[in-house]
C-alpha cells in the first residue's frame, strides 16, 4: 500500500477520534450544565440539543442517563471534561499529595482539594440526593457514587498505611470510613452552607481533624 494511502487513512483515523472525544466533552458539559441549572430531571433530549448532537449519540456514549450523569459528577470533581479523561494518580493535586514527603503536608493537600469539590459537584449530587427518595433508579446511582467516592479515599488510607504514617490503632477500614463521613457533602453543607463558615475555615478544620484522626505522630 502507498506510503500516501497509509498517512491519510491514519490521518483519518487520529481525526474521527478527536472528534469523538470532544463530542463526549461537549455532552459532559452540556449535561454539567443542565443539571446544575435544573435538577435530574431535564430531558436527555435536551441535553443533546445544548450540545449540539443527537440524542442517540448520547445513548450511544453513555448507555443512560445515569451513566451520564456520573460522568457529569466525574467532570465536575475533577474539574473539567478533559480532566476527568486523565486518570486519578495523574492529576495535578493528586500527583502533588502523593510525592510530598510529609504526613501533615499529605493530609493538608487533600483537605486541600475538597471545598473545590463541594462547590462543583455539590449541585448536581445535592439534586440526585433529594430525588432519590422517589426513584429506585436514583437511589442506586446515589449508591454507586458514595461507594466509589469511598474506594478513592481508600486509597488515600492506603496511601498513607504504605508510606507508614497510618495512625497503628486504625485498620485501614476504619481510617477509609472517618475519611468517608468527614470529606462528605453533608458535612461540608452543615458547616459552609448551614453554619457560614467561610472555605478557608472549613479546609483548615478539615486538615485538622483528618491528621488527629489518621496520622501517627
């Protein structure tokens, strides 16, 4: 085969592939969007339409709209479309936890990163919570998200327990569920949202409860 057919075909192909990628960010997006703005319960039509596809498309990328709306909820954790497309241990504020060298500065660096979360995410997730009650379907989403956001602080746990910082009268299990119910957006709305405190004071308690709780020494 021509040298000639063989770069354009892979032209082609590198092309197609772009494209297919900023589709997936320009429905996440549109979807982020939407449903901050206006709850679950926007149509999926409506969402294609906001980013300029078809709903089949949709379907087609994310099989549903809970599938969908989870990767809204990725996005928005991460930061953006294009982020949640890298992986976790790749992230800027993760790969900067993971190579500091001191426990406290650890745990301050993640603490660092959950008001930003709260503020993004926090939304969307408070819409599923309150419509979850009505929806098996929800209800199960709802589940899947608490139990993936506790895998991933697990692994700061492990993180932690690896580097031999790890409190020694916590198992690892009990570390992962202080570290579940303290970063939880109930926790974060009972004191910013219900109570004032400003982020700043918030990361600051957090920190501090976190290293009492889970670093020796």
């Amino acid at each position: 085969m021509p040298e000639v057919v063989k770069d354009r075909r892979r032209y082609e192909s590198r092309r197609r592939k772009e494209q297919a990628e900023q589709t997936r960010r320009d429905v996440v997006t549109a979807a982020g969007t939407l449903f901050r703005e206006r709850g679950y319960g926007v149509p999926m039509l409506e969402i294609a339409r906001e980013a300029g596809v078809v709903v089949e498309t949709v379907y087609r990328i994310f099989g549903s709209k809970p599938g969908l709306f989870r990767a809204a909820v990725d996005a928005l954790l991460a930061g953006g479309p294009s982020r949640a497309e890298v992986a976790v241990e790749e992230r800027p504020a993760i790969r900067a936890l993971i190579e500091e060298p001191d426990a406290h500065r650890k745990v301050a660096l993640y603490a660092a990163t959950q008001p930003g979360i709260h503020r993004r995410a926090g939304p969307l997730l408070r819409a599923l919570r309150d419509a979850k009650a009505s929806d098996p379907e929800l209800a199960q989403l709802w589940g899947e998200l608490e139990a993936w956001r506790h895998d991933g602080q697990a692994r700061f746990v492990e993180h932690l327990a690896h580097r031999g910082v790890l409190r020694p009268d916590r198992t690892i299990a009990e570390a992962s569920d202080i570290v579940w119910a303290l970063s939880s957006l109930a926790v974060y709305d009972l004191l910013v949202v219900d109570r004032g405190w400003t982020d700043e004071i918030y990361e600051a308690w957090l920190a501090a409860a976190l290293t009492r709780e889970l670093v020796d020494g």
